[in-house]
C-alpha cells in the first residue's frame, strides 16, 4: 500500500540554525500538508500546498517557515532559523483531489525535531 | 473558523468491552468531513474512520463505529470488543478551508 515517508525521523540542530524536513507525498495526490505537535499537545495545521504554490497557511506559518516542491516526488519545509519553540514533531500529509473528491490525508511517521 | 473539543482527557475499559469517546465541533463550513485519528506511542498518525457531514448514515469500520449527530455537531467514536492494540491517542478531526483542525485528544488506556 503506498504510503507517505518523511526523513529524517529525527533531526537535533542548535538554535538559530536552518533545517529542512523532507518528505515524499503519495504518487497520485497534489494536495500536501504540514503539521506540527508539540509533545503533549495537539496537532497543529501549518500549511496545505497545491498545484505548486501555498493554498492555505496558519497564523504559526511566519516568513522563518517556508515549503517547497522542488521535483515531482519531493516536498519540503524549511525553518530558516530555529527557535526552541520549534521542537516538535512534524507531520508530512498528502491527500487525493479527483473525482471522488477525497479529503482522506494520509500522514507520514513524522520527524522530530528538537532545538537546543 | 472550525473547532473541535474533546472533553475526555483520559478513557479507561476493560478488554473485550466497549467504550465511546466524545467530540463535538463547530464549523461554518457547509460542506466537511469528520475523522477519527489514532496515535500510539509511535506518534504515527492512523485514521480510524472518515464521515462525510452530508451523509446520514453513521459509518463503520469492523469495531469502530461512529455517532454523528449534524444538528447537536456531535461525533462520537466507538469502540467494541475493545482490545489491547487499541491502547493510543485518539483525535477527533474535521477537514474544512483545505486543513484539518483537531481536538486535543483522548488517552484511551486498555484494562487486561
């Protein structure tokens, strides 16, 4: 069953350093998201992504955040400086836009980053 | 703007019983979909099960079974013949505006 990878699982940086959370979507989906949970919280919309431009971002989603699809499998985000807030995990989802109209999001594993 | 609350921090039932978690959401969205996520200890997130807000009927999924009342915007998930690989998070979700909003969840915890 195809499913939605992300790498790496888990990523320490210091504070203020850049990171790049990578994650391979469904082949057949064009509709991708991140979220992000803090330990002990709930998880937390981010950013959906389609047809190669931001549909949708959250008030957490500032300019230190920023996604990409730089080829047909890839999508990624990039936190240009982290802060210790940042720790998290965070989920990578895909979903199918067609003819059924499906909204099911598929998540990856997660990475889990920690700043210190 | 949509919201999702889960009232029940924290469930317990014995194995082989049943248990319901409750959710209840708001949404000025008229058209939306209403999931159940599991999260075990691995953090993955799992769907349980999915209902489309214009369907009448409650759907299924061999022991989980949803209760949707459109009206009271209540979603309540149960559970049957409850097993120990049931043990997880459980977040109430609904899609609307192109993102998933979540409640904050529910321990559910399986007594041998």
């Amino acid at each position: 069953e195809p499913e939605v990878t992300q790498t790496p699982s888990h990523q320490v940086t210091q504070m203020g350093q850049e990171v790049i959370l990578r994650c391979v979507p469904i082949s057949n989906h064009l509709y991708f998201y991140w979220y992000r949970q803090i330990l002990g919280q709930k998880v937390e919309f981010l950013v959906s992504f389609y047809n190669n431009e931001i549909s949708e971002k959250s008030e957490i989603f500032d300019d230190q955040f920023s996604v990409e699809r730089p080829d047909g499998s890839n999508f990624t985000l990039k936190i240009r400086s982290t802060k210790l807030e940042d720790s998290a995990m965070y989920f990578c989802a895909s979903s199918e836009v067609g003819f059924t109209l499906s909204y099911e999001q598929y998540f990856g594993p997660g990475t889990r980053l920690t700043v210190t | 703007a949509q919201t999702v609350t889960q009232s029940q921090p924290e469930m317990s039932v014995q194995e082989a019983e049943t248990v319901t978690l409750s959710c209840t959401y708001d949404t000025s969205e008229s058209d939306y979909y209403l999931f159940w996520y599991k999260q075990p200890p691995s953090r993955q997130m799992i769907l349980v099960i999915r209902q489309e807000a214009y369907k009448q009927q409650n759907a299924t999924e061999n022991r989980f079974s949803v209760n949707f009342q459109k009206a009271a915007k209540s979603f309540s998930l149960k559970i049957s013949d409850s097993q120990l690989g049931d043990a997880a998070m459980y977040f109430c979700a609904s899609f609307g505006n192109e993102k998933l909003t979540f409640g904050t969840g529910t321990r559910l915890t399986i007594i041998p």
